[in-house]
C-alpha cells in the first residue's frame, strides 16, 4: 500500500451534494481487440456499458468520456454521457491513465466550475460492472475518512511461483490447498476512487492510503483479449432461472427429482431453487446436492420469488391459480410450468406434461411421454433380459403414504418363499414405515441408493405406483405391476397395458388375492412380460429429456 502524508480534507459538497466525477478514459488506438471500445458487445458497443452503469449511480455524478477519437466521443454523447477530446499526444499507447485523467479532471473541473470530492475512473473494459457495486464501493470510501484511493481488485489463491537467476522459487513456504492458501489481490480496471487532493497534490491518483476492494469473480472480468470478451459476452447472456418446488411425504419428491434432472442440463445459466415453506423434504435434498436453494419464508411465496430476481421461473408443484400466475407475470420474462392442470396453466408460457393426458389443446401445451425426463442412470441402462422370474422388486416412490409396500409383501411373500423368489423393498427417502416389514425376515431392504436402475434391471418383475417410475421403468423394460396411490394417479395416462403396464387401479380397494392372482398370472406367461416390454420400450422415454431441455432452451433464447 502507498502510504504518504494526509491532508485535513474537507468534503466538497454543493446544497448538501458530494460532487462526484466520474472519467471513462477511451482510447481509439486498442491493439488487442482493434477498435474494442466500439465493437458490438452482445449487441450493445463496449464502451455503452460503462456510461450506463455511471449514470444510474444514485450520488448524481459527473459523467464525462476522455478520448482521443471522434467516433467514440460522438456514440458516447449518444448514451449520455458528456465528452472531453484529450489532446493528441495522451492517446498513445503508452502514456499511462494518471496524466489522462488528471489532463481531463482539471478542465472538466474548470468548464462545470465545480470542486469535485471524488474523481472515479470507470474502465469501458470492465462491462459487467454493476451500479449498484460501484455505489457500495463509494458508500464503503466515503465512510473512511482516512483512506484516500480505493481500488477494485479480485482475490486470488493460487500456489505461484517466481523466477529468480534462472530458477523457479514457490512463493509459499508449504503446499496447501487453495481455500487455504493466504489471499492476494490483483487489481481490476473497475475502477479507481480518488480523492480530488490526490490529483491536486500529487498529479496522481494513487497516493496516500490505499485499499482495495473485493468484486464479486464476473465483475471482475477486464477485456484484454477475445477470451475475455467470449467470458464477457457469456455472462451477458447468462440468465437467472428459478425452479419453484415441493417435495414433501405428501407429495413425493418427484418434482425435486425432475428438476434436478434438468438443472444437470442446463449449464450455461444461473440456477435457483425454492421450494414451498412445507417442503423440508426438498430443501434437505437440494442442498445436499449443493444447489442454491431457498425455503419460502414470507406468507405469499411471491414475496420470495420477486427478491430472487429471475429472468425465468419454472414451476413444478402441481396445479396453479390465475392469481398466482397474474402475480409472477411482472416478475418473470418468462414462466415454464411442470404437471399444471389448473387455470393457470393458460397464462404459462410453455406447459410440459408427461404424467397427464391433455383436456384442452392449448398453444405451447407439450403432454405425452415423449416429454418425461429420465435420469442418466436410466438413459444409459441396458434393456432387460426377459426370463424366469427369479427376483421381485417393490418400489412406491419417496414417501409411499398408504404403505403398499407392506400390502404387497403381505400378498406375494409366502408365494415367493415357497418358489425361492427373492424380494427386495427400495425405501424411499420419506418412508416411514421400516418397522412395519421387521416380520419379514427374508427380504432385502435398501434406502438411499443411487443405482437404482440397477436393482429395476436386476429384477424380473416391479411392484410400483402409478407415478413417475414407470417412466424410469419404461426405459429398461422390466414387466411391472402398478398400484395406484390416490385418484390423481388415476388420470397417469402412461401406467396402461397400452404402454406395457399392468395397472391394478387404485391400491386401497385391492384384496391381497388381487395382487397375488396379478402376480402369479404374469410370472406363469412370459410371452406376456415379452409384450409388455415391446410395448414400454417402443416409446422412446430416453430421450424425453432432450426434447424437454431443448423446449425450455428456446424460450430462454426469446429472452432478449
């Protein structure tokens, strides 16, 4: 740090103003990217983004452009800004910016006959700059009283090395890992704040007291080379996307499991999720995967979704209002829905629907199992080998609320021990109901697993309910038995024999007999599990997934 004696400075101020001026030093002459400062930079030229970000600061400042050529002073006076054409021999390139700005500080000083407190050089080359960064950072300066430059810098950590006589030295005294390594910072050209004494006094605007201040990593970015601006124009066109969830042991944790699925696919983006103030559940799974996830805090969740600032908001948690929907419109730019049978489906964008058959053909309705999205553990299984029934599998999603798995064990459990049938139960991650199986001794009970298209592989025949497991199954094709959970499951088009399912209805009025009758029916006619499976596998479910990315892809891409 430049430390030098301090002046008793007192703040200029004008009815109670600090006057602010900020200098956006452009030089016409750029070698790296020739004539950057005008170049289209994902269609707005560079230099528009500093003058933008300067003149909506809330200190009111002074925005002038310092430049050598015309063509940049007249697009400059375009966007707002005021200019100052320096003399010809501060165009060089290799004139350094304290004789640019303090040549520019002195006569805009003298034509605005104002004393300006702080003079601020605001590169064009740092074009993700924020408003409200540069404010933050005038706050912290003008706080205290004894520090004279602020400086915008980045934190690196970074074993370095430095050469010395020919030999490479480490600049650390042990090898450690980054987080732990001792922080330096390298400057950005963000931008300088300076106090007017310093350029009065010292011709320069780095004297006195200095200290820097952190930037968030993409504010950062100065344009120095193409790579720079290809980073640059990637963040320009990165959007915010926010996934609005439940996931509880009402419902399931299907809709925690889709999304997932797509935030995996979706790369170039911002991700956000939040999730319903009852959905624990889905709160504990996101963040275990160390997604960015919010639990709704305020009464309307609107209140949430508008503080998270998305661009685009994908709802997946069943059917929504015309109020909820009216409400997110100013909001979002635009609104993806999952599973949306209410009325407010209609003012979405896009619907995507696998699970449900469409009542109404609405414009940018997408239904069908060409749109489920299946998990790459399943895109890449093999297809099942049909044969003799020598494993059964139970599987009722996360939270399995009326306990089928118990219902069925006690159906098929004396059969299977009798025909040295093995049976293995996946536990969903909601289940509650482990005590309930201690009686059988001799199946296998598995929770929490993350091969589970393994064990659908593995098994001969899947109990199953009538939701987003089929699909799962569908793309292994392993002849299943579906029990539905409730009436909504019911209306799941897909768990039909048309789709290679034998669906048993809903689960609660069924007898035992009844679903050991199902059983022994289809473990007695393997030509039947071979038809079933033809049936499943001729849907193509594997590649839901790239037909949903690609929909929700295109609408981003409407985005401005």
């Amino acid at each position: 740090m430049y430390y030098f004696k301090i002046f008793v400075f007192l703040p200029a101020m004008k009815n109670g103003k600090i006057e602010v001026l900020i200098i956006i030093p452009a030089r016409g002459g750029s070698r790296g990217i020739p004539r950057k400062n005008i170049r289209a930079l994902n269609g707005k030229p560079l230099i528009q983004y500093s003058i933008e970000t300067s003149l909506q600061s809330r200190y009111s400042p002074d925005v002038y452009v310092s430049s050598d050529d015309d063509e940049i002073l007249l697009l400059a006076q375009r966007f707002g800004s005021k200019t100052y054409k320096r003399p010809a021999k501060l165009g060089d390139a290799i004139t350094t910016l304290d004789p640019v700005i303090e040549d520019a500080y002195r006569h805009i000083s003298a034509t605005e006959n104002k004393k300006y407190e702080l003079v601020i050089t605001v590169q064009p080359t740092s074009p993700l700059l924020k408003t409200s960064t540069l404010d933050s950072a005038i706050d912290v300066f003008l706080q205290k009283e004894d520090v004279d430059v602020l400086i915008s810098a980045k934190e690196k950590r970074h074993l370095t090395w430095r050469k010395e006589q020919g030999q490479f030295i480490p600049n650390y005294k042990e090898r450690l890992n980054r987080q732990q390594l001792p922080a330096i910072y390298e400057e950005t050209g963000s931008f300088v704040i300076c106090r007017s004494s310093n350029i009065d006094n010292y011709h320069k605007r780095i004297a006195g007291k200095v200290e820097l201040i952190n930037l968030p990593k993409h504010e950062a970015i100065d344009i120095d080379d193409y790579e720079d601006w290809a980073l640059c124009e990637f963040y320009l066109k990165r959007k915010r996307i926010l996934f609005v969830l439940t996931g509880n042991a009402t419902v399931g944790l299907g809709h925690v499991y889709r999304s997932i699925v797509l935030a995996y696919g979706i790369l170039a983006h911002e991700l956000v999720f939040l999730v319903d103030k009852d959905s624990d559940l889905a709160f504990k799974k996101l963040s275990s995967l160390h997604f960015t996830t919010y639990l709704q805090k305020h009464k309307n969740i609107i209140d949430d979704i508008r503080l998270l600032e998305p661009d685009i908001v994908i709802n997946d948690m069943l059917d929504t209002s015309t109020g909820y929907m009216n409400a997110l419109r100013p909001i979002a730019k635009r609104i993806i829905n999952f599973e949306d049978l209410g009325e407010g489906a209609k003012l979405a964008d896009i619907v995507i629907n696998a699970l449900y058959k469409e009542k109404v053909i609405l414009k940018n309705h997408y239904f069908g199992s060409s749109y489920y999205c299946a998990r790459d553990e399943f895109v890449n299984a093999q297809t099942k080998e049909i044969g003799k029934v020598k494993k059964v599998l139970l599987s009722f999603g996360g939270v399995d609320p009326n306990n089928y798995t118990l219902k069925v064990l006690r159906s098929i459990y004396p059969f299977c021990e009798a025909n040295s049938i093995k049976i293995t139960v996946v536990e969903g991650l909601g289940y509650q109901h482990h005590n309930s199986l201690k009686d059988f001794k001799n199946i296998e009970c598995v929770r929490n697993i993350h091969n589970i298209s393994d064990y659908f592989a593995e098994a001969d025949i899947i109990f199953t309910s009538a939701g987003r497991t089929v699909y799962e199954i569908a793309c292994i094709g392993t002849p299943t038995i579906v029990l539905a959970q409730n009436e909504r499951e019911l209306s799941h088009f897909f768990a039909d024999k048309k789709f290679g399912f034998v669906n048993l209805g809903l689960g609660t009025r069924l007898g035992e007999k009844d679903i050991l009758d199902s059983f022994i029916h289809l473990l007695n006619h393997p030509e039947e599990r071979r038809e079933l499976q033809k049936r499943m596998l001729s849907y193509d479910v594997k590649n839901g997934k790239k037909r949903t990315l690609k929909l929700i892809k295109n609408t981003i891409d409407e985005i401005d």
